[in-house]
C-alpha cells in the first residue's frame, strides 16, 4: 500500500465482487488531509465503485467481499446502514457527475441544499437556509438570496454543479469523493469548478478522491494518481512522478494517447491496441498482457505485485520495470 504519514482516509485490500467476479480485486491506497488523490483508468475499470463503496452505495448486485475503508479511526466498512446514514454527507460527501440527474427538478435549490446541512443539525428552517445561502456564496454564485428559490432547470450546468458541490460540502467533510465533476461541463465553467476544489483543499484541508479519465485534470488538480486497469492498480506514484517518468506499460501508453498542443494538424492519434477483458477473462497472470509491448510468458501466469521503483510513494505492477525505455517508441 502507498504510505502516507498521517492518512485520513486509508483503503487496504478492497475487493468487490459481482458474482463470482472480482470487478475491484485488492485496490489499497492512502489519502492525506488536504491532500487529492486521482484515479484514473478507462470506462468499467472499477474506479467509479471503489467510490461508491467508501460511502456504502455500491449497487445492488455488487458485495465488498474483503478490505477496510478506514476514515480517520473509523472503519466505514464494518458500519451498518443505520451508522453510515449519519456519516454520509457530514464526514464524507460526494459530488456526482450528473447534476441534472441527482438534483430533485420539482425541489427549489436553497430548500435542497438546507436539507442536507438540517438532516445532520436538526436546526431550524431560518437557520439551515441561511447556511446555505452562505454556502451559495462560499461557491461563487451570484445574487444567492435569489437563487435559493430558483429550480435547477433555471440554472446553467455549471451552477448546477456549483449546488451539488454546496451540498457535499455544507457540513464541513473530511473527505470529499468527486465522481467525473467536470465531465459534462464546458471547458471555461471546468477550470472555475477545479479552481473551487483547490481553494476548498487550501482552505478547510479537504482530502479529495477525484475519479476522472481526463490527464488533464489529473495534471492541474493532483497531488498523486492511481491508475486503475481492469480492477486492479497498476500504477501509484505522485503527479509530477507519473507523467515524468512512467514505470508501467498501460500508463506510458495512456499518457501518449493524450493528445498534444504541438501534434501536427490532422496527425493520427496514438491508441493502445485490444480491449480491456471482462471480469470472466480475467486469468491468472497480468490484467494488460494481451495488450502489452513487453509482454513475456511470466506476465500470463502470475500476478505481478505493486513494488516500489526507487521512491518507496512511486509504486508499480509490472514484472518489466527496468524495460520501460522501450515503451517510448512504441508510444511514439
């Protein structure tokens, strides 16, 4: 597991099963105060459920089957419902990709936002709507007396976003989840909404957990990334780290297929060629060998751990981190 002093948030040995199918298998990772940790990885690599589960949302068909969710000295994972009812959106929030989707359109936004901060008070009506109104400024939304009775279909997506940030956040959590946040946004209303999430880690020492597929967004706002393939790590390292010097094959090939500003017009883009297997393909040695440069014949066969290359925080599985020089003209 990546270590940090201090952790406020330490997941360790997660593993989620649908079925018989490990879809997140053994995922451990820290997060510092203050501090926000990136995963990444493609559509269905099991990032979005390692979320869900730090808050107990997991769906349905999917079971923790083993690992600790610890926050501070409170193992989320061994709570009941009940329990994680009042830890929910007072000790840890998320902010969903879809506001227009977790918003209640018949509800006015001041009385959705006051909701969140009274469930958790039990203060009066008076009391819970001028927090919010508070909240609204704390967010950077204009005119907030005015827009507290407004409906989310009266705002712009960027707003709406701005009030779901308002609700995660109007109890003070310690930990913040922020599942895609910017993904349906424009790219000028993107930059206010990670500048907000700066100012919210300099300002309260929030930890974040972003879970994105944008590097960019990785880039601006990350302090370290986990790349998430297939349900499993594959590579933990600090930002700076990572997209200096990248010690596994998939994250090499995911940062060259960014595309870049001095690309020639036109030029094709870079791709990492296959498809990621499903659960039930998973087999007994390496999640990326099929689509790996450096493939050999111990990658099929055994699992290769998460060891450190060097920098006991920039952490690799991969049997061949002492050949990723040749990964630069394959991604070339």
């Amino acid at each position: 597991m990546n270590s940090v002093a201090n952790p406020l948030l330490t997941v360790e040995g997660l593993t989620i099963n649908i079925g018989q199918a490990k879809v997140v298998d053994d995922v451990s990772f820290t997060v510092a105060p203050g501090k926000v940790l990136a995963l990444v990885g493609e559509s269905g690599c099991g990032k979005s459920l390692t979320s869900y589960a730090m808050l107990g949302l997991l769906p349905p068909a999917a079971r923790r089957s083993s690992g600790r969710i610890v926050l501070g000295d409170t193992d989320l994972a061994a709570m009941s419902e009940r329990q994680f009812r009042k830890a929910r959106g007072k000790d840890i929030s998320i902010i969903f990709q879809e506001p227009s989707a977790s918003l209640d359109p018949l509800t006015t936004v001041g009385a959705q936002i006051a909701e969140a901060y009274s469930v958790h008070h039990g203060v009066s009506k008076t009391e819970a709507y001028e927090k919010a109104r508070q909240m609204l400024i704390d967010v950077g939304i204009p005119d907030p007396t005015r827009r507290l009775d407004q409906y989310p279909f009266e705002l712009s997506g960027g707003m709406c976003q701005r009030i779901m940030i308002s609700i995660a956040l109007i109890n003070g959590p310690r930990l913040l989840v922020a599942d895609e946040p910017t993904t349906a946004l424009d790219v000028t209303i993107q930059a206010q909404i990670l500048d907000l999430m700066k100012k919210l880690v300099a300002e309260r020492g929030t930890a974040i957990v972003l879970i994105t597929h944008d590097m960019g967004v990785v880039a601006d706002i990350a302090d370290e990334v986990a790349v998430m393939y297939a349900g499993r790590i594959a590579e933990i390292a600090p930002v700076h780290a990572l997209f200096r010097e990248p010690k596994h094959p998939y994250t090499a090939l995911l940062l060259a297929s960014v595309p870049k500003l001095d690309d020639a017009p036109k030029a094709d883009l870079a791709t990492i060629e296959g498809t990621v297997p499903t659960p039930n393909e998973f087999g007994a040695g390496c999640r990326f060998a099929d689509r790996c440069p450096l493939v050999t014949d111990k990658c099929w066969t055994e699992q290769p751990p998460l060891i450190a290359c060097g920098d006991k925080r920039h952490r690799s599985a991969c049997w061949h981190v002492d050949r990723m020089a040749e990964i630069s003209g394959v991604a070339a």
